[in-house]
C-alpha cells in the first residue's frame, strides 16, 4: 500500500500546544484534509462542507488540526496506529450527528473521516445489503427503492448510517463482529459508539419497501385512553412483529404514527385498540417508506 500523504501532518500534529487557543486554528470547514491514495478535490470540497454543518450541536463545531479521508479499511487502520504511537487525540467522523464533544471532532487534533465509505451493494439474492457508513439514511432509501426494497434503518432521513459491523480495532486488526463471530465486541458496539472500534461497512437485512402507515393527532383529554390503548398495543405485537408506532406527546396534543411492514387494505389488528378513540386530524399514507 502507498505510504500515507498525511503522515507528516500528523506528526506535526503531536507538536501542537494543547493551550493554543483553538480560534487561532482552522474550523473543520478550513483544516487540511489529506484524501488517502487518490481522494477527488470534489469529495474533500463536499466533506468539509457537510462537516462543519452537520453536527445538530453547535459544540461540536470544534477545530480539529487534520481531517484524514481514507477509502478503505486497511487505509483507517495505518492512521489510527499513527495517532496512538505519537499520542494525538483523534475523533471519528461519520456523518456527526453525535452530540457528544470529542466524538466526530476535536480542537488541534485529527478527525478521520468516513466520508468515503459510501457504498450500497444488495447481495445476489437480495436478502441484505452491505453498507457504508458515511451515507446517511435517505441515501440508502433511495438506492435500495429502485429494488422495492427498504432496511430498518433510522426515521430522521439525514441521519447517519450506523449499525453492525465489520470494524478496524486498535490493534489495526480488521475483523467482523455479528451475534456469533466476534459476539462480545457485536454486543458493545450496539451502545459503546467508536470506543471498541471504527466501523466502515454494516451488513442489514432487507425488507419491502411498500407499507402502510397512519397518522392521528389527539388532544391532551384523551391521553389516559390512549395509553391504555398502548398497553394493549404492546401485548399485540408479540404476536404481530410486522407493527410498530411512535407516539409523541406535548401540552398541546399527542401525535401517533403507525406502521406496518405490508402494504394491507385494511386496519391492523394491533392498531385497533386506537380505532375507538376520537382524533383531532388523520392521515392515511400507504405506500413506500421512501415517501412517507
């Protein structure tokens, strides 16, 4: 493998003073970014673009020193053994939704970057599809609906992808981690973030893009009906694991979104505890996940 441009901006990197005061160093937006073998100027341009924007939480709008951009598994691994040889704090960025500072950023440090890892491949039978991790959701929708096909992944389109896993450990290792290789570290992944590792690709099942979903806005009189109606919803579904809700409440009203995995004609049953109980407004949008 071709010797790593950034090396010598990392090694610098460990000579920054930690008291520097960080605005007199480059935003996110502005720090060098070292694109590993043959990384496009567009790529870099779209990254820094999206990194000192996506982050929801303006406290994670930090300054690290380098922003890394590899392309591939064996290229994190070299990095990440960079940085803990020299003793530089570095954060994983995949697509910065985390609101805890220090996790896809930093001040004087490096950021490796995900955003080359952005590929969906359905297997031959179409049963999953491996995925990477610097897409987010809406991404992955839309190149599986060309398929009819969708994956559980997360409701807020923007998001980014995380799930499970084939992981570059600490050690440079690459290994896979699912409930029977690699169990353990499977397990800890699902709370524990970058802390055991830095996922590049995630495999998911598929399931059909159609469905049918409804939503129903209620008024706060009616709340002790509806969780009642809850309760009654949840004894349902084990016997039902194609349904699911989400239901949000404020003072002003309660909104109950249902849904179900196929595309049915009629109420499903384990949304009938519901049906009883008076709405304020209702919308029924049958159809692809991608457009509801």
């Amino acid at each position: 493998m071709a010797a790593l441009p950034s090396v010598a901006a990392i090694v610098n990197g460990a000579n920054l003073d930690p008291k520097t005061d960080p605005k007199s160093r480059p935003s996110l937006n502005n720090s060098p970014i070292y694109p590993q073998l043959k990384g496009t100027t567009n790529m870099v341009q779209a990254h820094t673009k999206l990194s000192i924007k996506s982050p929801w939480s303006t406290a994670c709008w930090l300054r690290p020193r380098v922003v890394v951009l590899p392309r591939s598994a064996q290229q994190v691994g070299p990095t990440l053994s960079l940085c803990r040889f020299f003793s530089i704090k570095f954060s994983i960025h995949g697509g910065g939704h985390s609101p805890s500072i220090g996790w896809n950023s930093n001040d004087g440090g490096v950021v490796i970057s995900l955003a080359a890892f952005d590929q969906v491949n359905l297997s031959e039978d179409k049963l999953t599809a491996d995925i990477g991790v610097g897409l987010r959701w809406l991404d992955v929708y839309k190149a599986l609906d060309h398929y009819d096909l969708v994956v559980a992944g997360g409701r807020f389109p923007m998001k980014v992808v995380s799930d499970l896993r084939y992981v570059v450990l600490a050690n440079v290792e690459i290994v896979n981690a699912n409930a029977k290789q690699n169990s353990d570290l499977f397990w800890a992944l699902k709370g524990g973030g970058s802390s055991f590792g830095i996922v590049t690709k995630i495999d998911m099942k598929t399931v059909p893009a159609k469905v049918w979903s409804e939503a129903k806005v209620y008024a706060p009189s009616v709340m002790p009906e509806l969780l009642q109606a809850l309760m009654k919803h949840h004894e349902a579904i084990e016997r039902d694991e194609k349904s699911s809700l989400i239901l949000t409440c404020n003072n002003q009203d309660t909104m109950l979104v249902s849904f179900y995995c196929d595309p049915v004609d009629k109420l499903p049953a384990a949304f009938e505890p519901f049906e009883h109980i008076p709405a304020t407004s209702r919308s029924l949008t049958p159809g692809r996940i991608l457009r509801i």
